[in-house]
C-alpha cells in the first residue's frame, strides 16, 4: 500500500489508494462484459468533491467517451451514494460526508463496494473504497463518577473492576490504556478481552481503616493511540465498608455456550451460580452486569438478580455479529459486600435465515429487436448473508425467454440475449429471476425485470388491398375526393409514420399529378379535374406509401379509376335533317299500303348504356292516325291506306328521347308530301367507264370544281381499263365516323354493317352540304359509288341504278359521309326532284351526281 498526502478543508483531496487489478479481459468471441477490479482508501470525513481516484486513468478509459458510453456507478435500491464520478475528467470523488463509524459499526476493515458499468461494448468494474479511519473520536465513560464499595477487611491485592470507556475509533485510534490518578492505596491493571478491547482494575495496595478514612478519590483516565492523542475521563470514589467476612464465589472464572441465531426472545442463555458461606443477607446473592459491560451486550441479554440466570432480551444476527462477551458480577446481601466478576463467552450459531438479496442493474433498456445473440440486457448482483452453504446462490430464469444467464464476477450475472428478436411478435419481455440459496431448507427470491424491446425498420408498409378500383361520375367537381387509400406498417413511432405520394406517370400523354392528387398524410385522393366519360373512360395510377424509417421503405399499389357516365349528351339527329333552313321533306305515294316505310330518323347519343339507348315517338301529326314510328328503329310507316280525304301534305314532329335519368331528347320536323303515281317522273340513267380526267380549265379559288362538260363527252367510250379504289378524300371525317361506330345508333338504325352483309352489292349513297359557289355551279346534291376493293368483285354497271328518295346521311364541309342503303327501300320513283345526273372523273374514281329535275 503506497502512502500519500491527504488533507481537510475545502479543495481536492489526495488520498491513500490502493489499486488492485484482479482482472481484465474482453472476450471477442461473444459480447460479455469485462471484468476488472479496483480497490482504493480514503479516509473518512471528507468534504464533498474530495478527490479519491482518477477512474479514467486507472481503467485505460477516454474521457470523451464517458459519457457517451454512460459511464456510471450502480448503486443498490435505498443505498446512500457517498461516491461519485465525474463525467467530464473521469475523477472519482465524495458526493456526501463519509462517517466510518456510521457506515461499518462492525469491526475490521469498512469497505465500500461499487459496481462499475460502462456500455458500448459492456464493460463491469468492481471497486473496493476502504474508509480509513481517523481520530476523531475520543474515548468516553459511560458515568462521570463511580462509586465502588470496598470492606475495610479487604487484602492487599484485592481487585475491583471499574467501568469501561468505549471509543468507537478503531485501530490505533482506539482506546488503548487506562490511567490513575497518583495515590497511596490503589493501583490500576489493564487488561484485555478477547476482542482486543482494554478494561481496567483497581487493585488494592494497602489495608484500609474505615475508622481513619471513610472514602477515597481518584481520576480514573482513558487514553487512545490516536495523534494526536485524545482522552476521557472519570471520576472513581472508593467507600470503605465494615467488615464482612466472606465474599461470593463463581463456579468458573470464565463460561462459554453456544447459541442459534434464531432463538427467540427469553431463551435461557445459560444459568450462573455463585456461593457465599456467610448466612443471612450475608449470605443472599445478587447477579448483574458488571459495570463494563458493553451497551449492545445490555440491548440482547438481561439477568435475573435473584437466580442468575441469563436470558436472551432481543433477537440475534449472526451476520452482524457471531460473538458476545458477557461480564456478570455478583455480591451479597450484607453490608460491605463485595462483588465477584465471571465473563460468559456467546456464540452464535448461523441458520439460514437469510432470503438471497436480488439487485437489477437495466443497461440496455431499451433493447434493439436486432440485437445479436449474446447483447448484454442486464446486470444482476446476489448477495446471501449467511455462512457457509447457507450463503451459497444459485440463479435461474423463467422459462421459454429468449435470454440467458452468463456468469461475471462472483455473485455476479450478466443477463444476455440467447435469440434473435422481433418487436412485432413480442414488444415487452416479463423476465422473472429466481435466486436460490443452499440452506436446507432452502430460501429463494424472485425478481422480475421488465425489458422493452425497441424497433427497427425491417418491415415495409402493406396496403389494406391488392389494388383499388375506383368509380368515379363523370362531370365530378374539380378538388373531389375519389378515394381514400390505406397502408399499415407493423413497425412502430417513426418507422410507422407513412405518407403517401403518386408515382411519375403520364395519363392520355398529361403528367398525373394534372388528373389527381394525394393527401401526403391520409392517403386520401382528389380528383383535379372534370372527368369527361366521352374522352377517357378508365386510368391507373401507382401510389407509394413510404415510412419515415432509416432507411425508409415503401410499397406500390395500383388504383384504377373507372369514369362512369352520365346522361349529359342529348341525342343527335343523324337523318333526316332540314336543308337549307326548310323542313326535311319526304314523298309517299297515295295507294302505298299500311306498312310502307316512309322515313327512318336516325340519331346517335355519345353517351354509353342505357343513357345512350334511344327511343322514338311521333310527338305530333297532321293526322295522328295515319303514321306510326317504331320505338327503337325510327321507322315512320304508314299506319292506313290514304284516303281521299287525307291533306296531301303532313307535318310530323318526331321526339327522340335517351334512356338516361333524367332524360334527354331531341326533335325532328319531316314534311310528308302524298304524291299520284302519273305526277312523278324518273329518270334511269346507266353507268358508262369514264375517259381519264381532262385538264381543268377554271382558274385556282376556295374549291376547285371541274369544268362542266356536254354530255356526249360522259360518253366517251375511251373508259378506264381497271376498277380503281375510291378516293380517299370521300372518306367521313373523325367525327362522323364515331357517330357511325355508336353501337346504338348502328343497332337503332336497323344495322348498316348488318346491312353489308347481308347485300354486298348494295350501293352507297352520299349527301354533302355545298358552298354557294359549288350551287351556283352546279355540283351534285346527291352522289353515289358502288363499293371498290379487293374483297368487292366487279358490279354489273346496268343495276346500279340511283333511286331518288333513298334514305341518306349528311357530311359535313370536311368530308362526305358513306351509309349503306337501307334493307328495304321504298318505292321513291314518284317525286318533284327533275335533276339529272351527271358523271365525271375525279382521281380515277367514279362520281355520280344525281340532277333531279
């Protein structure tokens, strides 16, 4: 033990140390703790922030880590902390006044055991801080004056215990020798107990003589070894007695016996006898502690004066001490008795009485549910105060967790993980720790540590479904919300905050973020625009939803988004449409029989479903009895034969109505004029091959028509060779063609494809408003073409024959539009129409124009 230079005031303190370093080590195969120990001195009533030991230093530690490490001293529960640890210079030093006499009441060496930790990776010290002690005590009598009776008949030599001073110094510091007052009669003798503590007696040197002096006074002094040397003081009067002969005897000087710890209070301790051969009061003996006897033995014992016996008072503890030393005295009843003294030796005998004492010490709490096998969670002290196996622990742990024990210091564990893992079958962790001592029986203590078990990002967030469909009304509110998508991640705190994004993506050739939006937080989604059914009935979109994790994680889903229509298109008139501002105009015979087809509306809805299903109703009639419409088909017959009666001109207003809801409808006005047979007039004209296209002749304006050419040049036999495939510029434009495709308008109109097929050879017809340049030079109202192509053989020219009256469809400027003819045609041979046709050649293709005159 090196010896230092220590102080006392305010400041730093420097102070013995003793450093023993048992052992050190770190075992890279597995995460277990280091084991070291350290053991200094310090002495005892220092001031707070004395220094005691530079723990950094002496463990090899960087300081700037000690914090960040949470370097730290595990106390046990209730404990008193005198010692502390400065995180900032690693000095180990007093937090609170130490009083060795407080702290060790024991004797031997006082030893304050600390227990060390230090995390990442866990490293355990144990530290031994041994409290010197110092002379700050001095000794003390228990009475400042004694009165001692002694018979004048007493010998020379006689001996007279006197009361012990008791210093609660140790060592050197301790009571050490007693001294008396010079005088003629008496001297003093210092003797020693069996623990090493001093008594002193009075010893009589000469006779005494009542008659000469009754009483006699001296200062009885105890002296300790400390330095400086302290001292206490009593005064001690000795009375002189008459005569009485015979003083009592003890059977023994000294008696030993041996008791359980546990006995109970009043247990015999043992039974004194003591004799004396006087009679009488004389002769009647009475027991007591002698003066001497210390406070603690007075606490435990008790003796009865008139038996001897000597009784147990107070429960024992072996632990805190094994053996008692007992000074009993007795003397008799007579006047100048004089007491005899016997000492009794008390031992105890331990039993297991003593639960093992069971201390958690959390130092990861937290854990990580990554952790690898072999994490320290926990350190776990047990402390048995019995002796020998009684004293002996075992520990074990609930079963079916996944930790373990693992061995550290002596009565030391590390409780450690033996599994992986996993937050989201088991967040928490109940263990509970049995110590088991080795009595018989034995004693056991149950604890149970609580370990939370922390979360890591290792799951993704999963949507509540597959993929989402979503139905939306067209003719939505922009800012509407459309859906609501949902995610779950079965982590927790921030890595189970989601927020939802859309991912880059382009819809009918437009970003998506034009056509939606997503609620980062919700998940709810909102429609940015109007959807229109017309233009885009259906679209997909990816939604993220990412976690706040590090690293985060994410997952798609995709939503489709169905458009659904609505009744906002009313129906559109196809045919018969009113020309030049006038009322469409049809031509029936007057002897056509009930039946006969008059006119077929067509009309076409650019909804879909039952909002564009059509239906059509003669609103209004001249005569409503003398025609009758289909509901779905739009063909106006003739409900009778006509009668003579019958107005020859009848105005019809035809309704069109969808099926939506509400619905929508449109109207028509058709002129029915009823014709004689002998007032109409036809004109057959055959098809003739066409000589090449000559050269135009009219100078270059808005629309370039050909020059008009006499008949006989149509003629010219001087025909093409070959069929030629029709021009492309005849074809309808866009528009038309998707009013062509409508299903229901094809369906309501009797089917044109329908019709193909069934009569490939049928020919089409063409009406094409005309500029009033092209009326003024003459183009054609109405033309037709037989079908070209590769699929088509060649048509007999003679049967290609254009009836005027046959049921058309109107194109626009951009472009003619192509029907098929009807299934049935109608007798139309009788009308006021006297045009005449006309035949050219247009880019090798034929072009018929019907004049009707």
């Amino acid at each position: 033990m090196g010896t230092g230079v220590w102080g006392r005031g305010r400041g730093w303190f420097c102070s013995r140390q003793m450093l023993l370093l048992l052992l050190s080590c770190r075992l890279a195969s597995a995460p277990v703790p280091a084991a070291a120990q350290l053991r200094y001195s310090v002495p005892e009533e220092l001031e707070h922030g004395a220094f005691v030991a530079n723990l950094a230093e002496d463990l090899g530690l960087d300081v700037a880590e000690l914090s960040a490490r949470r370097f730290r001293i595990v106390s046990r529960a209730g404990a008193r902390q005198h010692l502390e640890v400065n995180l900032e210079n690693g000095i180990l030093f007093v937090n609170e006044k130490i009083d060795r006499e407080e702290v060790c009441e024991a004797g031997g060496a006082c030893l304050l055991h600390l227990q060390l930790v230090i995390e990442g990776p866990l490293e355990l010290y144990r530290v031994e801080v041994e409290v010197l002690d110092i002379n700050d005590n001095a000794p003390a009598f228990p009475w400042q004056e004694y009165v001692l009776e002694v018979t004048e008949s007493a010998l020379p030599g006689a001996r007279f215990p006197l009361e012990s001073a008791q210093d609660p110094d140790m060592g050197t510091n301790s009571l050490r020798t007693y001294q008396l007052s010079p005088n003629s009669f008496f001297s003093l003798e210092v003797q020693s107990r069996s623990d090493g503590s001093k008594f002193a007696e009075l010893v009589l040197e000469r006779a005494l003589d009542r008659e000469q002096q009754r009483s006699h006074r001296v200062l009885l002094t105890a002296l300790d070894g400390g330095v400086p040397e302290r001292t206490g003081t009593a005064r001690v009067v000795v009375t002189v007695l008459d005569a009485n002969d015979n003083v009592p005897a003890f059977d023994q000087a000294s008696y030993g016996v041996s008791l359980p710890e546990n006995a109970p209070a009043g247990t015999l301790v043992i039974q004194l006898n003591a004799t004396d051969r006087d009679e009488g009061t004389n002769g009647e003996i009475e027991y007591s502690f002698s003066g001497h006897a210390p406070p603690r033995v007075r606490e435990l014992f008790s003796v009865e004066p008139r038996s001897g016996r000597v009784r147990l008072k107070a429960p024992l503890d072996y632990e805190r001490a094994s053996l008692h030393e007992l000074y009993v005295q007795a003397k008799d009843r007579g006047p100048a008795a004089v007491a005899v003294h016997c000492r009794v030796l008390v031992r105890l005998l331990d039993v297991n009485d003593n639960a093992p004492e069971v201390s958690l010490t959390s130092v990861s709490a937290p854990v990580l549910e990554d952790a690898p096998p072999g994490t320290v969670i926990a350190v776990i002290s047990v402390l048995d105060r019995d002796s020998g196996a009684n004293g002996l622990v075992s520990c074990e742990l609930s079963p079916d967790v996944p930790f373990r024990l693992q061995a550290s210091f002596r009565n030391y564990y590390a409780l450690v993980t033996a599994e992986p893992l996993d937050r989201e079958a088991e967040a928490e962790y109940n263990i509970s720790i049995t110590a088991r001592d080795g009595g018989s029986p034995a004693l056991l203590t149950r604890k149970t540590l609580t370990v939370q078990v922390s979360d890591v990002n290792d799951n993704a967030p999963r949507f509540l479904q597959p993929s989402y469909n979503v139905y939306v009304l067209e003719n939505n509110a922009p800012g509407a919300s459309i859906c609501s998508v949902s995610a779950r991640d079965p982590d927790c705190q921030h890595n189970a905050y989601l927020s939802y994004s859309l991912a880059e993506g382009r819809i009918q050739g437009m970003p998506v973020a034009t056509y939606v939006s997503i609620n980062s937080d919700s998940g709810h989604m909102y429609a940015l625009r109007s959807l229109d059914y017309e233009q885009i009935r259906s679209f997909q979109v990816q939604v993220r939803a990412q976690d706040a994790g590090f690293p985060p994680l994410s997952a798609n889903v995709t939503v489709t988004v169905f458009v659904l229509d609505q009744n906002d298109n009313a129906p559109v008139i196809v045919s018969p449409l009113p020309r030049n501002g006038s009322v469409a105009t049809e031509l029936v015979p007057r002897f056509a029989d009930p039946g006969y087809l008059v006119a077929r509306v067509s009309a076409m809805d650019a909804d879909a479903g039952q909002n564009s299903r059509l239906s059509y109703q003669l609103l209004q009639a001249t005569d409503p009895g003398l025609f009758s419409m289909a509901l779905y088909t739009g063909e106006l017959r003739t409900a009778r034969t006509f009668l003579d009666r019958d107005a020859p001109r009848q105005r019809l207003l035809v309704l069109v109505r969808d099926n939506g809801q509400p619905p929508l409808s449109a109207s028509v006005s058709l002129l029915v004029a009823v014709v004689d047979p002998e007032s109409a007039k036809s004109d057959f004209m055959f098809l003739k091959p066409c000589s090449p296209r000559p050269a135009r002749n009219n100078e270059p304006g808005p629309e370039r028509l050909p020059a008009r050419k006499p008949r006989a040049a149509k003629n010219a036999l001087n025909a093409a060779s070959q069929i030629k495939q029709p021009n492309t510029d005849w074809l309808p434009p866009k528009t038309q063609l998707a009013a062509l495709k409508s299903s229901q308008s094809l369906e309501d109109v009797g089917g044109i494809r329908r019709g193909v097929q069934k009569e490939p050879d049928r020919l089409r017809t063409l009406v094409s408003p005309l500029s009033d340049f092209q009326k003024a030079s003459g183009a054609a109202t109405s033309v037709w073409a037989p079908r070209y192509g590769p699929l088509y053989p060649p048509l007999d020219y003679q049967h290609n024959v254009y009836i005027p009256g046959t049921p058309t469809m109107v194109g626009n400027k951009e472009g003619p539009l192509f029907l098929d003819q009807e299934d049935k045609s109608s007798f139309s041979t009788f009308g006021k129409r006297k045009k005449m046709s006309t035949y050219c050649d247009i880019h090798d293709n034929v072009m018929i124009n019907n004049d009707l005159k």
